[in-house]
C-alpha cells in the first residue's frame, strides 16, 4: 500500500485533501501491516449505494433458489432447473452470470453427488438419494450476487444427509469467523477444523471470492487453514463463503468439459454459498 501525501486528494474519491479525510483512519492500517497483515485494495472496499446493489441483486438471487426449492423433485432434468434460472431472471430484468462467463455454456451449476462444483445442466434425471447444489449468481443493474444451496432429492442415505448438513453448519461456522479488523485466514480455519473433526476434508483448489462489482474480484477466499496473518477484512468488503466439503479426499479432477469438477475418489461432496459483507460490528448476509 503506498501512502498519499498529507495534501494529495484522498484516494476514496471525496475531493477532500488526504488529511482532510481518511489519513487518520489509514494510520491504523499502517499498524496492521506492520503485523504482518495484507492490507486489501482500497477499491475493494463497498460505498453503502454499492452494497445496496449487492443486496438488491441477492434479492433476485435468493428469489430464484426459493423457486428451485419449491420445484425440485426426483424426475426433474437439469435442464429444466436451468429454464427456470433462466426464466426467472429474465422477468426480473437481471442477466444470469455464468451464461457465457469464460464460455459457460448455461444459465446455473447443477453440482450432483461427487460432482463438487460447476456442473453444466443437460438431461440428467434426479433420482432419489441424490444430493445436488445448485449455484445462482445473478447480475442486476451491473451489481453481482452469488449464493448456492444443496438440495436432498426424495430419501438420501444418512451419511447423505450428514454432509449436506454439516457443510450448511460449517458455512456459517466460517461467516462467524468474519470480523472487522480480523484476518482472513480465520474463515478456512474455522471450517477446516470443525470438518477434519467429522473426517470430512476440504477443497483446496477451489474457494470463495470478492464478488459486487465483477463476478469474481479480490480477495480469493479460501476454506482451509492457513497460517499468517493474511488479509486484514475491512468494513465494506464483499466476498462469498462456500465451502466444498468431500466425504473423503479432498483431491480434485476435472472433465474433459473444462468445468465440472468431481472428486477424484469418487466420494460425496457438498457446498453452501453466501454472498456477506464486513460491517464495522460484524458480517450482514447479502444473499
Ligand atoms: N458460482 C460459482 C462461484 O460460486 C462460479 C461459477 S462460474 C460458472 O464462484 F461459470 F461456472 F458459472
Ligand atoms: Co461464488
């Protein structure tokens, strides 16, 4: 971080002189660098209009996986949970992100069983004992939200429903581990701990994101524990937590398609995904 000068504009956009406005509170960060933390972009940093927009997009988001939830039973294609990701953020005037995003070819991720995250809809029939997380991210008026839920499709084995659950609780285990003026490693230490406890094991190769503003932004959020001071959450930053948990390794491949990814030992995986951002007293869930 290079500091400005005492009369140099502030770097926040105000047109006030840098003493006139956030050297003060800057100062403090220059402390938590010496610690040893990484002090993020000032541009990652949320104006409260941009948060709104977050929200207002979650809304969209969270609008579409309550339609999936009511909908989705053993029978139903891929596919047709696509249609309705497609239809319903047509009507409300929103762009489904992944179409298109670096070739994506559909509208949501439709992530069945070993399939850990991105898998591409198509005629696939769900049967029941099958788990699945479905991931919608949505654009609304420029701003980006992103959120996922698993579903249980008709009766799952318990060791099924097991991992589906305690990923949920290891989700928000991590969100709990969001402070302002904390660390960001804090997050992948919380879930890894509580899932090494179950034998479960987390995905490395994959992890959250600073999300708003473009789909996929810094800071890269991982889910396992890491050590070091890292990078130091400030109020206003956005990003998601969602861990992929597997039932066994935690080694990942992917298919020839490019997106799908599996585990490599062919064992259950599970995620939950929330769009939070930092707040002076804690976190807010966006979506
Ligand atoms: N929604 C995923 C995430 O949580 C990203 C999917 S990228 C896509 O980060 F292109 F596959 F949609
Ligand atoms: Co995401």
């Amino acid at each position: 971080m290079k500091k400005p000068g005492r009369n140099d504009l502030c770097w926040c956009g105000s047109g006030k002189k840098y003493k006139k406005c956030h050297m003060e509170q800057d100062a403090r960060l220059f402390e938590y660098e010496k610690e040893g933390f990484t002090i993020p972009s000032f541009d990652l940093i949320k104006t409260p209009e941009q948060i709104e927009g977050v929200r207002k997009s979650g809304i969209v988001t969270n609008e579409i996986l309550d339609i999936v939830a009511e909908r989705i039973k053993e029978g139903v294609t891929t596919n047709e949970i696509d249609d309705w990701v497609r239809e319903h953020t047509a009507k409300r005037g929103a762009i489904a992100a992944p179409l298109n995003y670096f070739g994506y070819p559909k509208s949501v991720c439709t992530s069945i069983n070993d399939v850990i995250c991105h898998g591409i809809p198509d005629n696939t029939v769900l049967k029941s004992g099958d788990i699945i997380n479905i991931d919608v991210s949505t654009i609304l008026d420029g701003y980006y939200s992103d959120a996922s839920r698993m579903f249980i499709i008709g009766e799952a084995s318990e060791n099924a429903v097991k991992l589906v659950e305690e990923t949920k609780k290891a989700m928000y285990i991590g969100i709990d581990a969001v402070k302002p003026y904390g660390s960001l490693n804090a997050v992948g230490t919380a879930i890894e701990n509580y899932c090494n406890k179950l034998g479960y094991s987390v995905v490395r190769d994959l992890g959250g994101h600073g999300v708003g503003l473009k789909f996929h932004e810094e800071p890269h959020v991982d889910h396992f524990a890491k050590d070091g001071k890292g990078v130091l959450l400030l109020p206003g930053m956005v990003f998601t937590v969602e861990p992929m948990i597997n039932e066994g390794d935690y080694k990942c491949i992917t298919l020839d398609d490019d997106w799908t990814v599996l585990t490599k030992d062919g064992s259950l995986s599970a995620q939950w995904e929330h769009t939070i951002v930092v707040t002076e007293n804690g976190t807010e869930i966006l979506v």
